[in-house]
C-alpha cells in the first residue's frame, strides 16, 4: 500500500465523525461569534452589522450582571464543597468500613438519576410548612422558610441541590486515583506511625493532585453549564435571584426569541469555557511532577 | 490489588474511626433520602405524603394515575429510541475515528486531534442557539432524530477508544496482516473485540447521559411525538398536577425507573465504566 492511499484512508475514517463534530461545535463556535456583531433578523429585514451593540446592550442589561454573579456564587460554592465531600467520600469507602457497599452506592446514586426528576423531589424537601426541612427546622423551634421563593434563599437551595448530585461523580474519579496508589506508601506511614491525617495531607493529597485538577476543570464546566434544576425548581426566579447564565442564555433565544443577544450571551459562555480550557491544558503539564 | 494486600498484617491505616464511619453512614443518609422520599410518597395515599406513619397503607395508584395522566408510554419509547439510535451512531462513527487516530500517521493529525478534543469542553448544548438554527434549515426540528444529530460524534468516546486502540499490541495487527486480512477485517476481528471493556464502560455512560439530559431536547421538541421523558416529566410537572406530591414522586420514579433499577444490578459495572472513563 502506498504512503498517500493510506493517508487518504485514515482522512475517510475521521470523515463521519468530523462532519458532525464541525457541524455541531466548531462551526456554530464560529457562526456565533460572527452573530453577535449582527442584528436579529426580524420578519423582512435581515440580519445587518451591528458592531459592538449587542455587547453594549449585555453591559447595560441588570438581568444579564445579577446572572453573571449568581453564576460566580454558584461556582464557587459548588465547585469546593462537592469537591471536599467527594474526597472524604472516596477517602472513607476505599479504607474497610461497616457497609461499604451501601454507602458507595449511596452517595453515587444522585449521578444517575435525572436531574429534572430529582429536583421536583427536592421542590418537596424545600416547601414551605409541611416539607421535609421545614418540618425538621420547626421541631427544633425555627420558623418555616420559604426557600425556593425567598430571594435571598432560593440561590443556596439550588446550590446545595447541585453539591448534592456532584459528589458521588467526582468521588468515582478520587476513587479510581486512591486505588492505583501504591500500598506500600500505606506501609512505609503505618511503620512510621503516621496519624491517617498526616498521611492524607503528606502523602496522599499531593499524589492525588493531577486528579484534584482533572476534578476542578470537569466541576468548573459543570457550574456553568447545570442548570435542568433550575427549570423545575425556580425558573431562575424570585425575580431572577436563581437565574444563572445558560438559563438566561435559553430565555433570551427561546422566549424572547432574540439571537443576537443570545450570541453574545453564548460567546461569554464560550469565553469562560475557554479559560477551563486552558487551565486544563496548562495545570496538567505539571502532573508529570507528580508521577 | 486486593490480593497484595489480602496477605498482609492488618494496617491501621485501612480502618475507620468510629466518628469517621458515623459521619459517612450520616452523609450517605442525607444522600439517598429523596429517593427514600420518592418512595414513600409514591407508594403512599397523598395524605400520607407530609406524614410519616409506619401504619398507613402502601398503593400503586398514584403510578396508575400518572401513567394515565400523561402520554408516559410514548415518552419512554422515544426516549429508548433516542438513546440507542444515539449510542448505536457514536459507536460506529467515533471507532472509526479512534481507530485512524491510534494507528495511523497522516499530515494534520495532532491538529485534528486538538481540534477534535475542543468538543469535550464546548457540549453541543451550550450552543444552543445556532445548533437550533442549523436544525431548522436542515427540516429536523421536532424529531427524535434531530434531538440525536449533534451527539453522534462524541469526542469523549474517540478519546477513550483512541487509548484502547493505541494499547493493543502491534503483534496482533501484524499476525492479522500476514493472514491477509485488510484494514477493516482487523478492525473488526482483533481492534473491536480486545476493546469491549472500552465500549461497555462507554455504552453505560452515554445511556445514562442521553437518559437524563434534558436542555437541548426541550429546545428541540415540541410534541408528544419526539419529547423524551425528561421533558415529558417536566411539561407533567409543571402543568395542572400542580403539588400532587404522590403521583409527582410516582411519574419521577417510573421516569428514573429503568436506569435505577439498572444500576442495582450492575452496580459494579457501572462505577468501574464511570472509573474507567475518568482515568485518561
């Protein structure tokens, strides 16, 4: 077989599958991009450049700020917290412990289970008076909240919702880590008498950090891009106090129906996507320090 | 490794405290407890559904009367067809580009490939907008197939079969070769089959993605014909049911039924998949 037929062998296998990658990423990445310099075209006029408008129109719109630092909240508390849970998570069902088997499935479960369906369980857990937190909160003498329709509550509730069904996810991945660590570092501390927080601290954290990496990224896309609860629990609401980026992004092209606005909105995403990107590539060329 | 360390003295290090092992048996409570919840209610007369009593009588009919309260048959089989026609198209698609990335050099390769990877941080749902757009010329709106088309190619599954691939000894391929075998005749007789774990642990978590996700075919269906069930569940939910707790818990469990119920039983396979696709 000659060199070019095997060239154009290997261009014909990737050919399905980039028709629908360019198709369905790169070109609608571009596409974008390009949209948001235009207007929305509306029944006869069509699209026109615009310029910079719509993006003068983003800095000037509330809704779009108070979903950008809903967002940033909601990032920074889920990204720590299911991280921290996960660890111990994985830290407690990789040593022997009673009921190992139940707790690991336990806490793995929400990952399986449709977000839009656990959430309407969780409208339950949150209702005012008779729900479940509600009714724990009343037995020990504090009044009923109203924690979806509160507005300066309604964010955390959607917040400990997404902690909730992250954690078990990335447990898998510190699992999967804990378990191709060498027993004989578990040896050399035991020998030494090291305490089991020294031990994690000194030795299996800093060995566990190309994984913690790997984690971050995956949650830092996550916070951005989780937003099915939010449809069945708040619809970004009291007053768009749980109203985070992408759902937004969806109000503004499929209920107000605007593209160009919704381009813009898409092309911060992007941005923001980008920089998870980058921090992936960058953090994990050190990993090799690590092996 | 559990055999390594089956044989030696018992270490310190592997056991739980009792505070450890009480503050994981607590966490795991909390963690299953809306699905105890679900349960409850949706085996309970709604009456029941705000109080707990070990007395009141257990009922299927709140699964009855979702069942007949909404177009739920319809919905699951569009949601079975969409997650198999989804798996079925990456499988084929993302082997034979896994299979060009692992054993073959070409002018452009490590650029595709970047180029390729760009999909695993940039999901076909963020771009919404102009994947609709795209929809709409191509005539797929509304359909099971258009909710299907920006998955077929998954960069997640080349990345994991590219590795697969790129792991199988070169012995093999070459002892396939003397047999005469062409290229998709090794593919398909020493590539595919050494690689099953590969695709068992992809097959699982692609179901239970294309199960749950819930964003893009809510932008893309617009009738009982093409609505999975996750949209399904959320037009039942939000429509005049209004806070029926019971037949809502009941229509959550039968919509999360058959991944539950496979997860139960393949609970190993599952983690060690989910396990498998996180290590790179």
């Amino acid at each position: 077989m000659t060199l070019s037929s095997r060239h154009i062998q290997a261009y014909l296998l990737l050919l399905p599958a980039f028709v629908f990658l360019v198709g369905f990423t790169h070109y609608p990445a571009v596409a974008t991009l390009i949209d948001s310099f235009m207007s929305t075209p509306r029944g006869s006029r069509p699209a026109q450049f615009v310029g910079i408008q719509n993006y003068q129109i983003m800095i000037e719109d509330p809704v779009f700020w108070k979903s950008v630092m809903n967002n940033l909240w909601f990032a920074l508390a889920t990204i720590p917290a299911s991280m921290a849970i996960s660890i111990f998570m994985a830290l407690w069902v990789n040593n022997k412990i009673v009921g190992r088997q139940f707790l690991r499935m336990s806490y793995f479960l929400p990952t399986v289970l449709p977000m839009i369906a656990v959430a309407n369980i969780w409208i339950f857990f949150y209702t005012p008076d008779y729900g479940l937190i509600n009714q724990v909160l009343q037995l020990v003498g504090i009044k009923s909240q109203n924690f979806l329709g509160d507005p300066s509550l309604a964010l955390m509730s959607v917040t400990i919702v997404a902690i909730w069904k992250e954690a078990g996810f990335f447990m898998i991945f510190y699992l999967a880590a804990l378990q191709t660590l060498s027993p004989s570092y578990k040896e050399a501390a035991q020998i030494e008498g090291a305490s089991p927080w020294y031990f994690f601290w000194r030795i299996q954290w800093p060995l566990l950090m190309p994984t913690t990496i790997f984690v971050l990224v995956n949650a830092l896309i996550n916070a951005f891009r989780m937003v099915d609860h939010i449809f069945v629990m708040t619809n970004g609401g009291p007053n768009n106090a749980s109203s985070l980026l992408l759902f937004y992004l969806y109000e503004v092209g499929f209920k107000f129906w605007d593209s160009s606005y919704a381009s813009v909105l898409t092309v911060v995403l992007l941005s923001i996507l980008a920089i998870a990107g980058l921090m992936q590539f960058f953090l994990l060329d050190k990993k090799a320090h690590y092996r | 490794m559990s055999a390594s360390t089956l044989n030696q003295p018992n270490n310190p290090l592997d056991n739980t405290g009792w505070l450890a092992t009480l503050g994981a048996w607590v966490l795991a409570i909390v963690w299953v407890m809306p699905l105890l919840y679900a349960f409850w209610a949706a085996f309970h007369a709604s009456e029941y559904a705000t109080e707990f009593s070990l007395t009141a009588p257990l009922t299927l009919d709140n699964f009855a009367t979702a069942w007949h309260a909404a177009p739920f048959p319809q919905y699951f089989l569009n949601t079975i067809f969409l997650v198999f026609m989804i798996l079925g198209m990456q499988l084929v698609l993302c082997t034979l580009a896994a299979y060009a990335f692992a054993r073959y050099s070409f002018a452009g390769s490590s650029l595709l490939f970047s180029l390729m990877l760009v999909q695993l941080m940039v999901m076909p749902e963020i771009l919404i907008v102009k994947n609709y757009q795209t929809l709409s010329s191509l005539g797929f709106v509304d359909t099971l197939f258009g909710i299907g088309l920006p998955y077929f190619a998954s960069a997640f599954a080349i990345f994991l079969l590219r590795q697969t691939f790129k792991s199988i000894p070169k012995e093999l391929v070459e002892a396939a070769q003397m047999e005469g075998a062409n290229t998709l005749q090794i593919l398909w007789h020493v590539y595919i089959p050494l690689a099953k774990p590969t695709y068992l642990a992809f097959a699982l978590v692609s179901i239970s993605h294309h199960w749950n996700n819930f964003l893009w075919p809510l932008v893309v269906s617009n009738s009982v014909e093409s609505r999975p069930l996750t949209v399904g569940l959320q037009v039942f939910s939000s429509g005049d049911q209004g806070i029926d707790w019971s037949i809502i818990s009941a229509a959550t469990l039968l919509t999360s039924a058959p991944l539950l119920v496979g997860f139960l039983i393949f609970q190993r396979q599952f983690v060690q998949s989910f396990m498998r696709a996180g290590i790179k």
